[in-house]
C-alpha cells in the first residue's frame, strides 16, 4: 500500500528525528485489533497501544460510528457558557467508575491539557479558601507531566526539559523512587517507602503551609515504568493531609484499566484530590483529556464567586468537542459491556511472566512492572539511549511496534490481547534483542 503523498518534508514532526525518518519513514497506513500495517504492507504486532491510548484494540467501528453519527448531528458546539448534551453524559459516565467523591470533570484536548488545567485548579481552590500563599509545586525526579510549560515545569526528565531554560519557578522535586536492589522487581517493590519522607524535607525546608500541591505519576510511565514502592502513595498521602497539600495522579497512562480496576488509585487504595486523564479515555481514537476533582474542590472553587459569575477562568475552544465526546462515550461503553478491566487484571499475570522470560537475555538491565504495564531496560552500549532508538526502529521492521524512552521499552498491550498476542509480542522483542548480540 504504497503511501500517496508528494513530500514528507513539511510535517515537522513531534518527539521525532525528522531527517532521519524522512529519510526512510515507518508510515503505518491501517490499523485494526492488535496490528498495524506499513506502506509496505508489512503486519506489525501493536506492543505498546499505540502510545497506551488504545486498550480496546484498534478500529473499532462501535467509535467510529458514534463519531459519524455525532459529527452528522452536531459538529461542533462551543462549550463557553453553551453546551451540548454529550459532555454532561460522558462526564457522568467517568464519574461512575472514578473514586469516591469524585463527581465533576473538567474536560481538555490532551494529558498535557489536563497537566496545565489541574496546576490551575489547584491555583484556583488555594485563592477561593485565602491559601493564596501556597505557590509551591512538588513533582519527582524523572516525572513526566507533558509537554506544556506548567507540565515541563514539573517534569524530571531532563531531556524533555534541557532545551527549554524557563520554566516556572517555585517548584521543588522529591527523588524518584528506583533504587538498584529493586532490580527485576515484578509488582510493587518491597524497598523504597522511606522516598516518601523527602516530602517532610520539602516542607520543613520550605514551610508546608507554601506547598500548594504534589503531582505524581502513580506509575511514572514514559519514563519506563517505575512502580511504587508498597506504602509509598500511602506515605505521600498522610504528609499532605498533614500539611493540607493537595495531591494530584496523573494518571494520563494509568486511568481506564491499565492497572487492572479503572483508576491506580483504586488500585493502590489511595485516594488523591485531583486526577488527570487522557489517552485510553477515547481510546485513542479523537484527542481528549479530563481532569477530575473531589467534590469539595469543585465546590469551593464554584462558591467563592458571585451568583452568576464565570467561576474558573479556564477552558479551551475546543474542551468536550462533540467528537471527542461520542468517541469517549463510545469508548466507555466499550470498556463496561467487555468488562476490559477485569480483563486487564486477568491478563496481568500472564503478560509479567512473558516479559520476565526475557530476564537472562544479555542485553536486559531491568525489568519492572504492574498490570499491563511493563518496563524493559536494556543496557546502553556506551551511548545512553543510542542503541533503544535503533532497537525501537528495527522492531518496527521485525513486525513490532514498542514505545521506547531511551533506553527503557515501555509495553503496554491492549486489554483485547489473547495469550497468543502477548507471546507475539515477547518473542519478537527477543528475536530483535538477539539481532544486537
Ligand atoms: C503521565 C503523563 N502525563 C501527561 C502526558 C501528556 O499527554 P499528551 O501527550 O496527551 O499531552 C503523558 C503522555 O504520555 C503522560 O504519560
């Protein structure tokens, strides 16, 4: 199927090396169930969801109907003092399956969106009870909150923010929570809850009566999967309670199943404040984000103005666009009728245990994982993150497509994923692996 269009050279493209690519590009040009299919016509084993958008497999016509049947409707409605029926609906539907109390969602384009929207709902609760004085964010070493000023402001990956000087200012970082004896841990790791006392430290430091909120990955995804140590979000949570901090999941990566129930915090049994979202909520198929508060945030936002007054000065032109809502609906529906997240629990043991065959292969540092979620590293070959980038495209070309970070491969397969699929997926990781011996 060859590809029909006359230059590659004006797409600038994201998180790319774009003369390289244009010089020999991995076009994909159809996507259904658990593959992909190149310009080639070469069939590739989806190990990654995507980038974790698309738990329920590609192509599925329950969405893309919904879509068409919305955008014949109703293409386009702002959502500024007007609304559409969509919104309300979709938004009750993730209430239902979100924590307890919460019951309001704000909706966004994007998990950077949703990273930004949360800084200022924090921003925006603190101002309504006079905490003005908490200007303070806490974020981790090797975070990754987007790409947006106020989530690369958060971030801890270096590469992801080298490049750009000025970010916030006010934001102070707690150590990641991987150590070496952790090595090959799969499941929570049993070391490491003590990490949770930089936050005392940050607050002794700093006062915690300035700290306006703490954002934490429950698993810090892009970064290649670092679970948290047992107890650890328990930890963080007592210190914010102690300290009235917020706390907020990014849970971009995590929400809806990867963990095995909808949200990490149900899985963890740890309750945030704030929850930020994207990615598996349209299942990849239409660009949307939400960030969900407990009840009393959106109360006390909401209250402290005037009857009639525009409470949060905050949205964008294209929050809860009619597609993106009938795709999430769409989507939910997906998830509760096929019961995907149990089934994503179900999966879990038997996808950890194929990717821990690959313990011994020479080249694997690490492996690490929770859920459907599984990070493997490999041993960089003197230059950190050289030999990922090549291993990344020569499994495109063996039939496989793996989200890289670096080194670190990120797996990540849709909950529709038979046995078969995952074995597919293992057994080609390892034939490329071997290929670099
Ligand atoms: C935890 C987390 N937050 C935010 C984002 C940013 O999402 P997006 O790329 O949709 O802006 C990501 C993306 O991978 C993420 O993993």
């Amino acid at each position: 199927m060859p590809f029909d269009v006359n230059s590659l050279e004006n797409h600038w493209m994201p998180f790319s090396a774009n003369r390289e690519f244009k010089a020999n590009p991995r076009l994909v040009v159809k996507s259904e169930g658990m593959y992909c299919w190149d310009y080639k016509g070469g069939k590739l084993i989806d190990g990654s969801s995507g980038l974790f958008c698309c738990p329920a497999g590609h192509g599925r016509t329950e969405i893309a109907e919904a879509v068409y049947k919305q955008m014949l409707e109703n293409d386009y409605t702002p959502h500024f003092q007007l609304g559409h029926p969509g919104s309300f609906e979709l938004a009750e539907r993730i209430s239902r399956i979100l924590p307890d109390p919460f019951n309001h969602v704000f909706f966004v384009n994007s998990g950077s969106e949703s990273v930004e929207t949360a800084m200022k709902i924090v921003m925006a609760y603190h101002r309504a009870r006079g905490q003005s004085q908490r200007l303070r964010f806490v974020s981790r070493e090797r975070a990754y909150h987007g790409v947006n000023m106020g989530g690369v402001s958060l971030a801890g990956m270096v590469k992801n923010r080298e490049s750009f000087p000025v970010t916030l200012p006010n934001i102070v970082t707690m150590r990641h929570t991987m150590t070496p004896e952790q090595a090959f841990t799969k499941g929570q790791p049993l070391t490491g809850v003590e990490m949770a006392d930089d936050l005392t430290r940050i607050c002794e430091t700093y006062g915690g009566s300035t700290i306006a909120a703490v954002f934490i990955e429950p698993i810090a995804g892009s970064t290649g999967t670092i679970v948290p140590p047992i107890g650890y979000l328990e930890r963080v949570r007592e210190i914010c309670d102690e300290h009235d901090i917020l706390l907020v999941f990014d849970e971009v990566i995590t929400g809806f199943g990867r963990t095995g129930q909808a949200f990490a915090s149900q899985t963890y049994g740890v309750t945030p404040d704030i929850i930020t979202m994207a990615k598996a909520l349209t299942n990849g198929a239409i660009p949307m984000g939400a960030v969900a508060v407990r009840d009393e945030i959106y109360e006390t936002v909401t209250n402290a103005s005037p009857d009639n007054a525009i409470e949060f000065f905050h949205g964008y032109t294209y929050s809860a666009h009619p597609a993106a809502c009938a795709a999430g609906i769409a989507t939910q529906k997906i998830y509760e009728e096929d019961g995907l997240f149990q089934r994503a629990h179900d999966m879990s043991d038997y996808f950890l245990d194929a990717v821990w065959s690959l313990k011994d292969h020479p080249l694997v540092a690490d492996l690490r994982g929770f859920g459907m979620m599984a990070g493997i590293e490999i041993n960089h070959d003197g230059v950190g993150g050289r030999r990922g980038t090549q291993l990344q495209k020569d499994m495109f070309w063996n039939g496989l497509h793996v989200k890289f970070t670096g080194d670190n491969a990120i797996l990540a397969p849709a909950f529709v994923a038979e046995r078969s699929h995952i074995d597919e997926i293992v057994d080609k990781f390892r034939k490329t692996l071997d290929q670099h011996l």
